[in-house]
C-alpha cells in the first residue's frame, strides 16, 4: 500500500511534468493543444534516435533536445496553429488535432508498433527509502518535475519574455498596445511548451518506453491533470499530477491494471462536469 | 426542400444503378466503404456541423453500435434485422446519455470535444476488461449468408444497405434545413444566448441532435459489424472512427447538406489512390487525413463544397 502510494508519486511527478506544458499553452493562449501527447511521442522517439543512432545517454540528451523542441515550438505556433486559427477556437481545435493523428501515424509508418526502450546500466537500479524499493529514473523524473516548474516560474516572474507572456495572458489587446509583439509571445509560450516535453521526454524513457501511441496514453492523463489542477496553473498542475498517480496506482493496486486507467477517465469527467475551474481555479 | 429531395431521389437511384450495373468487386467495394465513410461524416455533421458541438469520440456511438449487433445475435439469437434496430437504439440513446451529462453542465467548445473522448476511452477500456464483450480478443459473427441474416453473398447488397443509410441520413439532413427545429440547432449554433433570448431551450435542442447523431452512428457500427464479421474495442472505440467521422465532415463542409458525402468519397478516394502508389504503409491513411485536415482548415474553412459555391452559382446563372 505504502509502496503503491510512494510510486504512484513517482509516476504523478512526470504526468505533471507532461502537464506543464499543457498548462502553460492553455494559460496563455487559451487553447486546448490536442497535439500535446502525438508531441510527446515525437520527443521520445528522438530521445531515442539520439541514444540508439549517435550513442547519446537520454540524459545527456536533453541539452540539444530541449532547444530543438523550443524551435519546433516556436515554428509550429508561428507558422502552422497561427495562421490557421484565424481567431476561432475551433478552428485551432481542428488543427492541432490534424497535427496529432499526422505525427503519430507518422511515427507508426517509420517505426511500426513496435515497442522501444533504451538500455542504460542505471534503468534498474532501485534506491532504498525505509521499507520500499524505488526505481531510481523514477526518483530522477520526480525530481525534474519540480526543478523544471521553478525554472518555469522564474522564467515567468524574473525576467521580461516572462512578463510580456503574463500581460498577454491577461490581456491581448492591451498587451499589443503597449508593444507587445503579441504573436511572437504566442510561439514563445508554445516553444516554451514543447521544450518541457522534450524535457520530459528525456526523463521518461529510461523508466518507460516508446510506441506511437504511447503519447495519447498521457495526454488524456495530461488532459485530466490540467483541468484538475485548475487550467492555467502550475502549482495546480503539479498537484494535480501526483493525485492523479496516486489514483491510478491505488486503483489498479484494488481494481486490477487495466482498470487502473478507468479511475483517471473518471474523475476526468466527473470535474469537467462538476468543477470545470478545477480544484485550485479561481475562475467560473 | 423539392430540389433537395430532387437531389436525394437521384442520388437513390445512382446508388442503385451502381449496385445492378458495377461488375467489378473492387468497384463495389469501394462504393460501399465511401458510402460507410459517408454515413460516419453524415451523422457527425448532424451534430457537429447543423449543432455545432465538435465531437472527438464519435466512435464511442459507433462501438456501441457495433458490439449491441454482434451481441444480441451471438449471445441473446437475435435475428440480424430486429439486431440492426436494437443496435441503432442503443446507440442513440447512449447519445442521449453522453448528451445529457454533458449538456447539462453546460459543456462546450474544447471542453465537449474532450468529454467524448474520454467517454470513447472509458469504453474502449471498459470492452477490454469485461467478459461479455469478449475482452481483447473481440467477438466474431458467424458466417449465414441470407437477406434474412442481413448477410449477402456479395458486395450488392451490402452496397444497397448502406446507400439506404446514406439517403435516410440525406433525408433527416435535408428536414434540417427546412424545420422548425433545425432552425433552433442552428441559431443554438451561432448564438446560444440570442437563441435563448428568442425562447429556444438549447440543452433540449443539442440532446435531440446528439441522440440523432448518435443513432447514425450505431447504424454505421452495425454495418460494420455485418460486412466485416468481426469487431475489438480497438476497432469499435479506437480513434481511427472518430477522425474518419470529423475529417470526412470538415472536408466536405460542415453544416451542408452534401458536403459529408462529398468529402467521404474526396477522401476514400485520396486514400486509394496513395494506397496504390506507396503500397500499404502503416498509418498512411491516418497521415493523409491529418494532413488534409490540417490544410483544409487552413485553406478552406468551409471545405469543398464552400469552396465549389461560386462554381455552382456561376453555373445557375448562366442557366437563367
């Protein structure tokens, strides 16, 4: 019980740091990034291209991946999800959802369904906490995740990208009279995004592995995390990480592994329906 | 309305003639799966394109559809007709169900999209997990060739069944237009509070076309399950349905009413002809679909058949 609750901690950390971005995206843009979990598996795949083609640890990995993610983020928003929005919501739903089934079927076509893992002497080490035995890239992950939520709020809070990102968040047009470049602070926050996935991805593969569809395994997750959290906020999304493991590791622990996941879609439905705002947000 | 009855009557009759003159199996199964395509872009239109309610987990109407087919036969002995009726129920009123919940509270844009997915997941776990819909292994329907069986020896009548569907769906698409509660979905659609205002209950209005929606879809899943003989929660609830029902619509136009067939058979098409030219690649079609999807929005927000309006009145004007 001790150990289900102690993993399931370990696993919410990372759903929390997928969440991140999600969170982050949505705070500023106010959009739904479907493409959120199909960018995920993108990121993976290259976390593992780079340690089974050039040889490179996934965590050492993680320095040209992030700044390649934040590029792809930035082009993406820039010049794909911005233009084709044309200010309707829908239309940016449509898109990304596009962006999502070409990204995962692409991975399929190029990689088939198999299942990848990399091999790294530390994959199965455990570490010793009391009476429990816990993964050690597990414990790496959990620690990541709120190493990369403090640089995500410093960045927001010290230093101007971040202020320009909170004014537009709050208010566009205001931000835009005032000189913001307001669609340049949209693919900042996308970019921003996406090198937190990339982040992520590095993290999650020696403890996981990679499939095409192993992305739309988390988004919902990711999905149900933000919405519980509150849309927008990172304490939130954190918070709402580590109950939604900890449900799925209790709820498979007594309902069996497959039902496991049943519990998330749950409770994912039942706050869209109850308590839209989320558990910490404020807003109606 | 009498030119698009018109229009329907001859659309029957070209399904028909199809179906005696077509020689070819593989035209015949083409025609029968964009006609299939087509009923999954009409039923999502109903409710995505007339209502405006974008929905991500069309496929979780179609898998009830499908499994209610195969289960009242196999388990309960069912006759396959009073099945087909059972199934489209069940569907519609899981519609009804989703719609309720979801309409209820108020739920739209992102948020509605959202909700059918993770309703589409629940089942697709829940049809792996528990023993009357055989689980993982998925249910198989025994071969009884016989109309009475709703199994034809050949592709005709299959072909027949399904443009049936299609013309109901047209017929239903076509009242739409031109009733009384079309015109509530559709100002529910571009304004839910100004329609409110004039008196129209929208909960009430987007339940009734959710229900709708959803019975299209059981019929489809049904189909399937006839033609194919077989079904698994991947297929029944897995997103390959949903993006096929949304993508076929938005292509076609949304909230028309002969864009979802239009872009059904645009798309079969599409995939066909990639099919023969790169062979059969994994998720190729899936790509295809991102990628026209992706681009439609982009370029054509108010797909083919928006974008061949000017062509049609240029046409009429002429002909005046």
């Amino acid at each position: 019980m001790l150990e289900a609750v102690a993993n399931g901690l370990l696993t919410g950390a990372v759903y929390g740091l997928v969440a991140l971005g999600l969170t982050l995206v949505y705070g500023v843009l106010h959009i739904i990034n479907f493409a959120h979990g199909a960018l995920l598996t993108l990121a993976m795949y290259a976390a593992w291209v780079a340690w089974s083609v050039f040889g490179l640890d996934p965590y050492v990995a993680i320095l040209p991946l992030v700044p390649i993610f934040f590029a792809l983020g930035y082009a993406v928003q820039r010049f794909v999800i911005g233009p084709a929005s044309r200010g309707e919501d829908s239309n940016i739903l449509l898109v990304t959802l596009g962006l999502s089934i070409v990204i995962e079927n692409t991975m399929l076509a190029i990689f088939r369904s198999d299942t990848l893992s990399v091999q790294v002497p530390y994959a199965m080490e455990v570490i010793e906490a009391g009476p429990m035995l816990l993964s050690f890239p597990r414990v790496v992950g959990f620690g990541v995740a709120f190493v990369v939520a403090a640089v995500l709020f410093v960045i927001l809070t010290m230093t101007d990208t971040g202020r320009a990102i909170r004014a537009v968040a709050r208010e566009k047009q205001g931000a835009r009279l005032v000189g913001i470049d307001v669609e340049h602070v949209y693919a900042m926050c996308f970019g921003i995004g996406l090198a937190c996935l990339g982040a992520a991805a590095c993290f999650l593969l020696p403890a996981y592995y990679v499939n095409p569809q192993v992305g739309s395994g988390f988004v919902l997750v990711a999905f149900t995390i933000v919405v519980l959290g509150g849309m927008g906020s990172f304490a939130g999304a954190l918070l709402g990480g580590l109950l939604i493991g900890v449900v799925e590791s209790l709820s498979g622990l007594l309902l069996g592994e497959s039902l496991g996941q049943i519990g998330i879609f749950a409770i994912f439905i039942a706050v869209l329906l109850l308590r839209p705002q989320g558990l910490f947000g404020a807003r109606a | 309305m009498k030119r698009d009855l018109a229009g329907i009557a001859a659309f029957a009759l070209a399904v028909v003639a199809l179906a005696v003159l077509l020689d070819s199996g593989v035209w015949l199964t083409f025609a029968m799966m964009a006609l299939y395509g087509a009923l999954l872009a009409q039923a999502w239109n109903l409710l995505g394109g007339y209502g405006g309610q974008f929905s991500f987990g069309h496929a979780l109407f179609f898998g009830v559809g499908a499994y209610a087919q195969v289960i009242a036969q196999v388990t309960h002995g069912v006759n396959a007709w009073a099945a087909l009726a059972l199934a489209i129920a069940a569907a519609g009123g899981v519609g009804l169900f989703v719609g309720a919940l979801a309409f209820r509270y108020g739920l739209k844009g992102s948020y509605f999209a959202l909700v059918t997915l993770a309703f589409a997941e629940v089942f697709r776990i829940g049809a792996l997990s528990v023993e009357f819909t055989g689980a993982g292994v998925g249910m198989m329907l025994p071969l009884k060739e016989s109309i009475a069986n709703l199994q034809f020896g050949s592709r005709r009548g299959f072909l027949l069944l399904i443009g049936g569907f299609v013309v109901v769906a047209l017929l239903v698409t076509a009242w739409l237009r031109h009733s009384r509660f079309g015109a509530r979905l559709q100002a529910v659609r571009d304004n839910e509070d100004a329609a409110m205002a004039v008196g129209v209950d929208p909960y009430r209005v987007k339940l009734a076309a959710i229900g709708l929606s959803g019975a299209f879809m059981g019929a489809a899943g049904a189909f399937y399950v006839q033609v194919f003989q077989y079904i698994d929660p991947g297929i029944a609830f897995g997103p390959h349905v949903s993006v096929e029902a949304l993508v076929g619509a938005i292509v076609g136009g949304m909230g028309t009413l002969w864009g979802p067939l239009l872009g059904a058979l645009a798309l079969h098409a599409l995939a066909d002809v990639t099919r023969n030219l790169f062979g059969q690649l994994p998720g190729l079609n899936m790509v295809i679909y991102g990628v026209v999807l992706v681009l439609i929005v982009m370029f054509l927000p108010r797909g083919l058949t928006g974008a061949g309006q000017p062509l049609v009145r240029w046409w009429r004007r002429r002909r005046d």
